[in-house]
C-alpha cells in the first residue's frame, strides 16, 4: 500500500517478477511445463496473457493464479486477497445461507490462521463445577491453529444438522455441529441405559444425510427419531440405500430455537386462514 491507495494485483505481480529477474519466455516455458505435469492446458501463461494480468487488470482464471503463484513463490490464499476474495471470511460468508437439511463440513479453515483461545485463568477456578467461563478467564490470547494439530482433529468430521431437520429434537437442535468418529461406523444393538448414552449415527442417504438413532433387523435399517420429533421411523434396505459415516461423539450447539418454530407455526396459520378462490 502507499499511503491509502491500492496497488493492483497486477503491478504486484509484476513487481516480484521483475525482482525474480524472470522474462516473460521464462515464465511461459515454465507454465507449459506446469500444464505439461498436471494435464492441462489451462495452467499455461501465454505472453500476451501474461502482459494483460499485469498491464491491464485483467483478472487470472484459478489455474493461471496458482501458475503464478507456484513459479513466483507466493502464498495463494494471500494472492486471492489482493483479488478481494476473502478466505479468512468463508465461513462468516457460508453463514448467509443455511441449507434445511442436515449435511457434512466440506469447507476447512484457511491454513495457518489463527484463534483467539484463553491463555491465562482465574486461580481456584473449579472446573469441575458449572462454571461461568467469562468470568473465569482473565486473558485471551492468538493461537495459531497449526499448534492445536496435536489434538489429533483430522481423527474426526463435523457435520451440521439442518435448520429444519428436527429427527433428533430436543436432543439435537437444528443448526447443531456435530463431531462425527468414523471408526464407529457400525450399528450397536445394545450397550446403552437410555436415550442420552444410546450412539447417535451419521449416515448419508441417496439424496441426504441423516442423523438420528439406528437399529439392524434381516438387512433393514431403521432409522429412528427422537420420541417428541414430528416424524416416523424410516425403513431402507442396508447397505444399499444408507451408508454409515460415524457416530457422533460430539455436539456443539445453542438451546434455545423456539422463536422459529413459532415463526414456521405462525406463517402455517396465515396460509390456512387465505380463503380460497
């Protein structure tokens, strides 16, 4: 930046080039060599193409941007950020839109950021009782998350349970995140005292993913809801029709979703009051 004014990507790239001591025919040549190892033709960086990225603004397709990236040595999420697209804000973006149905994490955390985690602690603080943790913490600090990979996390996946899917309500509220172990992916026929110890399964469906209680009888999956949920059990052949991801292991979620299901109940009575034509 100088002073408050921007300086294009573009004048950027040219910039390191430049400093690389790097010709435009050095770095096409390279670029077929890229093309050439990963068999395809849209990683190569011509010469007009080239001189247009760096002359004129024009934007590079992501194939052409990684070529960049790999020959310059530079940081590809931080090249995405002088184009304006944000990774550090992806998740604060995905926000904006929350799908019905339950479904899996895909998306992961931009590399090497990090997290704001409590550093220091309010001596005696007894954490084996209910405790009000903003009280309790004296200092926050950032984490980088590479230093929390000995928590072994990648053992798990995470899932998200649908903002309308309430099978396991009022054990798990919609919007929940559920920690999921693969491991676990065989249906247990006993072993629990009640419905808070009995293994909840992950398991993805032809057209969906499902969370809630299983059972096994002469090649039928059942899949069973919470007692209070709107909804009967489900009968699939298995395992043509179910495959099971995991059990969860672990929940995150809020308490309270009263407000939209008197929401839903509202706009049902408005609909059932329009007379009709």
């Amino acid at each position: 930046m100088l002073g408050n004014k921007k300086i294009e990507p573009g004048l950027r790239l040219k910039t390191i080039r430049e400093k690389l001591g790097l010709r435009f025919r050095e770095v096409e040549h390279a670029s077929n060599l890229i093309a050439q190892r990963h068999g395809r033709q849209d990683f190569v960086m011509g010469l007009s193409r080239l001189a247009d990225i760096e002359n004129k603004g024009v934007v590079p397709n992501i194939h052409r941007l990684y070529t960049l990236c790999a020959l310059y040595r530079l940081d590809l999420q931080e090249v995405l950020g002088w184009y304006d697209v944000p990774l550090d804000d992806i998740w604060r973006d995905a926000a904006h839109l929350k799908p019905p149905k339950s479904h899996p994490l895909q998306m992961r955390e931009p590399g090497d950021r990090a997290v704001s985690l409590p550093i220091a602690l309010e001596p005696g603080a007894d954490f084996s009782q209910t405790t009000y943790l903003s009280r309790a913490i004296q200092e926050w600090g950032r984490i980088p998350l590479s230093l929390l990979d000995n928590l072994n996390m990648e053992d798990y996946r995470y899932g998200l349970i649908g903002y309308e899917d309430r099978r396991m309500y009022p054990l798990l509220q919609p919007g929940a995140l559920v920690q999921i172990d693969e491991t676990r992916n065989k249906i247990a026929s006993d072993g629990w005292t009640g419905e808070f110890d009995r293994p909840i399964y992950f398991l993805e469906l032809r057209d969906e993913y499902v969370c809630c209680w299983c059972s096994l009888h002469e090649g039928k999956l059942i899949l069973q809801h919470h007692p209070s949920a709107p909804a009967v059990p489900e009968i699939l052949d298995f395992p043509r029709d179910a495959d099971v991801l995991g059990q969860v292991v672990g929940v995150a979620m809020q308490l309270d979703v009263k407000p939209n299901r008197q929401k839903k109940s509202q706009k049902k009575k408005s609909r059932s009051a329009v007379a009709p034509r």
